[in-house]
C-alpha cells in the first residue's frame, strides 16, 4: 500500500503491513515508512514544514543562521534543508552519536556543537539559547517546544487516513514513542479526529520515561540510554497530553533485537526506534483480536547505526547499569 510520488522532497512514504513478523492470530499491524525520506529519517518532514512556515510569518529569511538541539536525525534534515534555502546550519548535539550522523550532518554543510552525554538533550536545549543569544542574526527553532513540529506531522495523519481508507481498513489503535512529541501529536490528532473511537499508546524508554512517572504519581530520573531521539528527560511541550490513552514501556534491548528482526525476516532496513515501536505494537496486537488494526510509525534508517551495531554507545548506558 503505497502512495509514494516519485521525486517527492518528504513525505507520502508507504503504508505497510507487517507480514513476516506478525505474530499469528494477533491484531494487523501497519507501520508508516517514514525511514524512506530523504535523508532517511522522519525529520525531513518537520523541518521543510517549519523552515516554509517561519518564512511566510518572515520569522527568518535566507542568510540567517538557524540553530537546532538533536541527536543526528533532525541535524541531518535541517542542515539538507537549510543547504537548499541559504541558510547557515548550527547543531547542538549530545557527545557520543553515530559517525553516521555526524557526517551526514556535515555533508550537508551543517555545523556541530557537542554537549555533554550526561547533560543529553536538556544540555543541548540551554547550549542552543546561550549561542543564539551570542550570535546575532540567528534563530533557535527549538523542535521540542515550536507547536510546528506536531503540526507538521498532520500532513502524514492524513496520508495513514487515505491509505487505510482506500484498503478499506478501520484502525483501533496508535502506537509511537516520545521524542519531542511531534510526531506522536500530529499524526493521533489526525487519527482520532477521523476515528473517535481509536485508542492511542505512547512509548517511552524505561530508562527515562517522564510521562509514565507523571501519569502513576512516580519520582522521574533521567538516566542516559541507547535509544537516541528518546527519552530526552521530560515531557516534552509539543506531547498533547489529552491524546495520550495509554502510556508504554520499552527497554533499549527491546528496540534493537526488533529491529534486527524487521532488517533480517522483514526486509525493511530501519533503526532501533523504529525497532521499539514495532516492539510495542506486536506487545498491544497480541491482546487484541485478528481483525483488529494497529498503526506504528518506522523513524529512522539501520545505515545510521552501522559503527554500533551491537547497540552499545560508548557514553550512554544499557538496561544493566546503574
């Protein structure tokens, strides 16, 4: 199922089901090929979407610099996307993330700043506000708190609406994990708009799940993890609380083991988020009966992740650490 436009800059990525994992007698699950954009990740879509928007307001104009807090993903996006529109490209991310990113990054012109793997994201966010407020003539974006993240990703709501509409299938539930909450907002907006009835799950690293402690009256602490692009050590403010159903847990192992499943036996080379979403969806598809159906996103390419196969980032720990 697909409605992929030959030469499209992001978006209109295929809808597909999973067929060779899929656990038998469980709920279909269909997954969003966001790996398939540009620069092979889900990120393509929020900041051509931003960069458009901020424009027409005349919030920036080409020629500025343009400053962004991330683990690779989003850098690699903006920076093709600034390359393209004539702007200068400033990084801000954490120390320790794939060779992969960091030269995608630069091959696009992009600049890196590194903070620490402990201060993570949070680090990374107060780094890009002291540097913009240094460096006139430029502009922090801020993905985590600019609503034209989640607002971006109604676009891609639409597109799971058509294709399931044109199979003729109802989908009963929503499965994807928080990183800035953009593109779990945007796309469950959509979705239960369309379909009241429909269920939501969001998914969090065990390591650092803010919204699981805050949803069951818990301490949070933030510890560093191997998921990259979760967990960033809050809830972030573009997540719109009221369409989160349900809140679920993975840990980084359940990530990358699914995804090396979904490379080998699926034949879809994503990431090891993609991986934790999958992980959840078959979780939530083996309670429900076969005719019902589940919507997951695939973030991000296997590629990025090749130096550390093994899933063992140097700086960031695992589930058996303290």
């Amino acid at each position: 199922m697909s409605t992929t436009e030959p030469g499209a800059g992001h978006g209109r990525t295929e809808l597909y089901e999973l067929r060779h994992i899929a656990d038998p007698g469980a709920a279909r699950i269909f997954a969003k090929c966001e790996f398939c954009n540009p620069t092979g990740s889900h990120k393509d879509r929020v900041f051509s979407y931003m960069i458009d928007e901020l424009e027409k307001a005349g919030t920036i104009s080409p020629g500025m610099t343009l400053v962004e807090c991330s683990t690779g993903n989003g850098g690699a996006a903006l920076s093709r996307v600034g390359a393209q529109r004539g702007y200068r490209i400033v990084i801000v991310m954490p120390e320790g993330m794939t060779e992969e990113r960091r030269k995608q990054i630069a091959s696009w012109g992009g600049t890196v700043v590194e903070t620490s793997a402990d201060g993570f994201l949070l680090e990374g966010e107060e780094t890009a506000r002291r540097y913009v407020a240094g460096h006139p003539g430029s502009h922090f974006l801020d993905q985590s708190t600019n609503e034209l993240n989640w607002r971006a990703w109604r676009a891609c709501g639409r597109e799971i609406v058509a294709d399931l509409r044109a199979a003729g299938v109802v989908p009963g539930h929503f499965v994807c994990s928080i990183g800035t909450g953009g593109t779990f907002t945007g796309i469950a907006d959509v979705l239960k708009d369309t379909h009241p009835g429909l269920r939501t799950w969001a998914v969090e690293v065990d390591r650092s799940a803010a919204l699981y402690a805050k949803r069951n009256g818990l301490p949070f602490e933030h510890h560093t993890h191997n998921m990259m692009g979760l967990g960033s050590g809050k809830v972030p403010s573009n997540l719109r609380e009221e369409l989160v159903d349900e809140v679920g847990l993975i840990t980084g192992d359940d990530g990358w083991t699914t995804m090396k499943r979904l490379v080998s036996v699926e034949g879809l080379p994503v990431g090891p988020t993609a991986g934790g979403n999958v992980f959840a969806a078959q979780r939530l598809a083996r309670t429900l009966p076969p005719e019902e159906v589940v919507v997951t996103v695939l973030f991000d390419s296997a590629w990025k992740y090749f130096s550390i196969w093994d899933g063992r980032y140097a700086q960031y720990g695992t589930e058996a650490d303290t």
